[in-house]
C-alpha cells in the first residue's frame, strides 16, 4: 500500500474527521515555558507552574467555549496538569468533547550554511514519547516547521529538509496513534507581496505532499496547518477577500482533497484580522474538499489574557472574552461571521518580528 | 481573453459533465494494425475515411469535448472538402493534438521507458495552434514488475511530462497529462493503487517544479485494476480503489480527470467509470473518459472498411458515445445495445501505441 495502515488507521481518520468538523477548529495553548513567560510577562504575571496552569484553567473551564472546539494543543506540562480541584484537564476535555493534543517537536536550530533558515527538532524517542501521550489521553499531534521569504529563500535545502522532518515526524504519530498536524509555517516577515507569499506557499506546499506521499502517510488521518497566503508585514495590507482567494488557489493546487481538514496559523495577524479572514476563506464559491477551520494561539487568547492580567476577580470577564473569540471564529468557519466582536483588544496586531515560539 | 483564462477555460470546457473525449490519435503505424485486423490496407484515405466516419456520426458530437488527433488527420479533410477541425468546432467539440514521438528504452533498466518529443516542441505547437488545435497529449509509459517503477523511470517520465506540459501552455494547448501503468502483470489491484499513488505524486510535483497552472491541465490515468494476469474485481471496487488514489494525489485545481481505457473491453470501461461516478465521496474534479479502443472498436468492426456500413458502424460508434456519456453522470444502466466486439477484452499485452 502506498498509504501505511496500521492498527490505528481507523481512529486516525475517525479523529482527523472530527477534528474537522464544520462549525469547530483548534484552541493552541501548547506555549512552550519560555515563550508563555513572555505572554505572560506582558501583563505582569510570573511564570511560575501554578499562573500557567491558572491560565489554562481559566480558558479550558470557560462555560460554552468548548462547544466551538474540536481540539486543543498542549504542551507537555500542561497534559498532565489538573484543576484547582483537582481534575486532569484532559478530562474537562474528554468530557466537552474536545480532543487533546500535544506538542511534539523542540524548536528550531539553524542550518549551517543558510541565511538563518531552520530546521526542527524533536526526533529523538519519539516514537516512546507518542506512546506515552497517548496512554495520557492525547490523539493528535503538532510539530511547526518554519520557512522564511527572502531574496534566496527559502533555499531548496531549507524546503527539503523541512519537508522531509514533517514527513518523518507524521509517520511516526501515526505509528503511535496520534493524528499528525502537519505545519510548514511560511513566516510573514519582509516586504514581499501576496503574489510572492503565494509562490512560495505552494512550492512549499507541494514539497511536503510529496514527502508525506515517500514516507507512507496515510492524508486521510493527517491536518494541515499552513499560514494564510498574505503579504509581507512590511507590505500594505489587502482585503480580505483577496487573501482569501489567494490562499484557496494555493491549496487547491497542492492539498490532495484526501486531507479531512485544514486548520490555520494565525502567524501575527490580529484576534479580529484572523477571524475575518477565515471567514472570507469559507465565504469563497469555489470548490473545496477540505475543511477550513482555525489552529489559534494568540489569535485566541490576547484578549482573553489581557481582560486577565493575571488576577482571580478577572477570571469571569477574561473567559467572556475568550468566548466571543471561540463563537466568533466557529462563525468564521461557516462564512457566518457578521464581524463586530472586535474590542479595542481584537483589532490589535500580533506581529513579532522574526518570531520566535 | 487572455493565455490564462483561455487554457482554464479550455480545460473545464473539457471537463463538461456529460461530455469525454474520443483518442482518435493513433499513429500511422498503429492504426495499422486498427485496419489490418478488419483488413482494409493502411492507406491515407481509408485513415480518413474511419476518422469521417467517426466525425460525422449523426448526434454523436453532443457526447464529446474533445477528440485527440494524430498530425495527419489535423489536416485532413471531409470528402466533400470540409476540413475536420471545422466539423469538430462546429460540433461543440475542440480539437487536441498528439505531441509526443513515442517510448524509447531506458538503458540499465528492464525495458522501462521515457517519452520522446520535447525538440522542437515550441514550434509545433503554435503552428497546431494556429491549425485550430486548444489541447495537447503526451503519453508516459510505466510498468509494473518486481522491480518497476524504477525511481528513475518514474522521476524522467514526470519531469518529461512537466516541461511538456509547461511548453504546451506557453503555446495555448491545454496540456492533457497521461502517466499510464500498464496493466500488464499479475499485481493485485492494491499493488496497481500503491504504484498510481506514487507516479501521480511523482507527476503533481514535477508539474509544481515547472510553474504549471494546474487549473489549464487534465489529467489522462489508467483506472486502477488487478493486473491483466489476476482475478478481475467488480467495478465498485475498481470505482473505489481509483477514486481513491486520485484523492490522496489530484489536487483540486485540476479541472477533470479523463480516464484511458487501457486494454478493457468497451462495456468494461463504460461500467468502471460509470461506478466512478456514482460513488458518493470526495471529488473535486469531474471524471470523464479518453478512450481511444473503449470507443471505437465495435464500430471498427461493424465498418470493416466498407462503405455500406458506415451507417451500421456510426450506429455501434453514437451507442458507446452515449453510454460513456451517462456513465459520466453516473446513470448509466448497462443497456447499451451490445454490438458485436463491445465486450471483447483489448489487452494487447506489452501494448505498444
């Protein structure tokens, strides 16, 4: 078989279905330590293990959010944490029927050789390490592979390697029953067009069908998480719907219609950018065999963490807010979205210059 | 209307639901062997007289999209003078025309092959542009054994077909991309799955490398079966099996996938692709058929060379337009009047065009 089928195919496709279930998508809260220090450290708050495990606890007890997901990424540490009362988090899930996931990779290092290109981590035991997240309650998986646009890049070495990693990485949750999110982030940074953006998203893209299609993966049982197909953060902004046609061209050519569901980065666009986007993206009358859906970090969470700031007396306002993120873009995902959930927070650019997770 | 828009246009046009393509391409020397099974001589005007035949068969162009013409023929004309190409147009129907120069061996491998015909390629297609034609063909050829594909086989005939199809939209012609596995062997039908996911991937990244707009190309697969020395399957599994590679390979943008017939008999082709289209799954693309002996051999028969058959053998010829067409729609029934030959097997086994 070209696909491998092993004993966990069924449930893999089962889930990566679900995953993709129209109306729903991806809360990411798998911030690694150091980078939820940042978050964290930007609204006064010491990252210690009980401020994150507060925050995570403030987003996944949120009443009625869950509803507008079908999964959350977490990292290691927080797959294994509880409440205040001492219920796994991966429980509150399971019971919202909310699939946990987990962050599998280690980061990034540079290519010896490239201008500050990338390739990804995370190989070492990992197949125990799927094993062992799966016993914790996790079915799916997300490693994020970076490529950046500029004069010579992204370099056919970085593409291949990346592609190659994501391959890998993907065969192995599927080994161990994790359904692979399959990321090969193009960064937003530098002065490029859309025209450009678009180019190298789908060269990018091809390379990595072609790898998952080497190394056996079986598409039906795999998510992709791409960036959206805009122009560079040092490019003037275009609308809406021209960032979706950009970016469902781009998929259209590249991701086979095996693939269940595509779930977006929302790289360093705005809570309300984000959303209005994907909304278009659905809105679009053209013919797409996948899903659209989100796979929002700080998409989600900004104002949420804001309204926040770290204080008990706060925890009702803050999931209000990470509500109205949660229904807003579940809308978005049906070209439902009617906008106005745009608070002063919403509106505000995520952009970090050469961004680092 | 601009280059782009033209060759999208072209190929969904071609993709019409309802609608194939008859491959009245053969060379020279294989229409040959077409007109030596019915014994007429391999003359010019008995080439032109069975592609007249073909052309003018009453109702049988509302059926078609397109027909594949071989050189000679897209200059060829009716016997009372009409040129063909204008009796396709007017017909509803855009000619296509053959590019490529046949296989030529591998060394070092065991009998694989790579296609032939990219010198010169330019030229020839602005001047079969200029002759009327608005699409291409290019047959890739690969096989199954114990060791086939090889790597090689399959990374020389993917790039073949990508710098073919790249020079054919510079000039106009939508480029139809044809990886035919042989069926030839005696694989199973998952074996054939497995080898038709691999080329077409082959094939979709080859064409990503050479800037190919995927939405003015079709595609030309074999359907995915047993090999031609094992059990035959039903055509909901073979519908099933297809479908399925085409979903994990064939991106979206692809307008329309038009199927050979490899050496399946003329009801076989029919019911596969007929189960194809019935099939209630994921498909962005229409499924139609290019068939080239699927469609003309009972009417080859029913000619045989004579002119007072003609009207018999447009008969046998409208009958299986209209069936694969329906079996595009997936309504076909199955009762399509079974002349003499629709359910003869075509296998030519190592079958060289």
């Amino acid at each position: 078989m070209s696909a491998f089928v092993g004993k966990y195919a069924e449930e893999l496709i089962k889930n990566a279905k679900y995953i993709a279930t129209p109306g729903k998508g991806i809360l990411a809260a798998d911030e690694s330590t150091g980078t939820i220090g940042k978050r964290l450290s930007s609204i006064n708050v010491e990252n210690i293990e009980s401020n994150r495990q507060a925050l995570r606890e403030l987003l996944f007890t949120s009443p009625n959010a869950l509803s507008c997901l079908s999964g959350v990424i977490l990292f290691e540490e927080t797959l294994y944490q509880k409440t205040s009362d001492g219920k796994p988090f991966v429980e509150i899930l399971e019971e919202n029927n909310v699939i946990p996931g987990i962050k599998v990779d280690k980061g990034t290092v540079e290519i010896a050789g490239t201008n500050g290109e990338t390739t990804t981590q995370g190989f070492d035991s990992l197949g125990a390490r799927c094993q062992q997240y799966y016993k914790a309650g996790a079915r799916f998986a997300k490693w994020r592979a970076v490529l950046k646009i500029g004069p010579n890049e992204p370099s056919e070495l970085a593409i291949q390697q990346n592609a190659q990693g994501l391959a890998r990485y993907a065969i192995i949750c599927q080994e161990n029953g994790l359904v692979p999110i399959v990321e090969p982030e193009v960064l937003t940074d530098g002065p490029h067009d859309i025209k450009k953006c678009a180019a190298v998203t789908e060269t990018v893209l091809a390379a990595v069908y072609k790898a998952l299609n080497d190394h056996h993966v079986l598409l039906e049982g795999t998510l992709l998480k791409p960036n959206m197909v805009t122009p560079g953060s040092d490019s003037p902004k275009v609308a809406q719907e021209v960032i979706a046609q950009y970016t469902v061209t781009a998929l259209r050519r590249t991701v086979p219609p095996a693939v269940p569901g595509i779930v977006f980065l929302s790289g360093g666009q705005s809570e309300e950018e984000a959303t209005q986007n994907l909304d278009a993206m659905n809105k679009l009358e053209v013919l797409k065999p996948w899903t659209l859906s989100f796979s929002f970090g700080r998409a989600l969470q900004q104002s949420t963490l804001k309204t926040w700031a770290g204080k008990k007396a706060n925890v009702g306002k803050a999931q209000e807010a990470f509500l109205s993120r949660c229904k807003a873009n579940s809308e978005a995902t049906l070209g439902k979205y009617s906008g106005g959930s745009a608070g002063g927070l919403a509106s505000e650019s995520l952009f970090v210059k050469g961004y680092k997770y | 209307m601009n280059l782009v828009d033209e060759l999208a246009k072209n190929a969904a046009y071609i993709g019409t639901p309802g609608k194939g393509i008859l491959a009245a391409d053969e060379s020279t020397g294989t229409i040959g062997k077409r007109l030596s099974s019915i014994n007429v001589e391999n003359v010019e005007d008995n080439r032109r007289a069975l592609r007249e035949l073909l052309f003018t068969t009453p109702g049988a162009l509302q059926y078609l999209s397109g027909v594949i013409l071989f050189e000679e023929t897209l200059y060829q004309k009716t016997a009372s003078g009409k040129p063909f190409v204008d009796v396709l147009k007017e017909g509803g129907v855009l000619p296509g025309i053959k590019v490529d120069k046949g296989t030529v061996e591998l060394n070092g491998t065991n009998g694989e092959t790579f296609t032939q015909g990219l010198d010169g390629l330019a030229q020839r297609c602005q001047k079969y542009y200029e002759a009327g034609a608005r699409f291409a063909k290019w047959r890739a050829v690969l096989k199954i054994s114990a060791n086939e594909p090889t790597e090689l086989a399959i990374q020389e005939n993917a790039n073949g077909l990508a710098m073919y199809a790249a020079i054919c939209q510079q000039c106009g012609l939508v480029p139809i991309v044809e990886p035919e596995i042989l069926v030839d062997g005696s694989h199973d039908i998952k074996k054939c799955a497995a080898v038709t996911e691999r080329v077409l991937a082959a094939c979709y990244k080859a064409l990503n490398d050479h800037h190919v707009m995927l939405e003015g190309t079709l595609l030309k697969p074999n359907m995915v079966t047993p090999g031609s020395d094992s059990l035959k399957v039903a055509p909901e599994v073979i519908a099933e099996y297809t479908v399925r590679a085409l979903q994990r390979t064939v991106p979206a943008a692809v307008p329309a996938i038009v199927f050979l017939s490899g050496g399946q008999s003329e009801e076989e082709a029919t019911l596969n692709l007929n189960a194809m289209n019935k099939l209630q799954t994921k498909k962005p693309w229409s499924l139609s058929f290019s068939f080239g002996r699927a469609l003309q051999q009972s009417t080859l028969k029913a000619w045989a060379g004579k002119e007072e058959n003609v009207k018999k053998a447009q008969d046998a010829f409208l009958v299986r337009c209209k069936a694969n067409s329906e079996a595009t729609l997936g309504t076909y029934k199955g009762d399509a009047k079974i002349s003499e030959g629709a359910a003869e097997s075509l296998h030519v086994k190592d079958y060289k065009y």
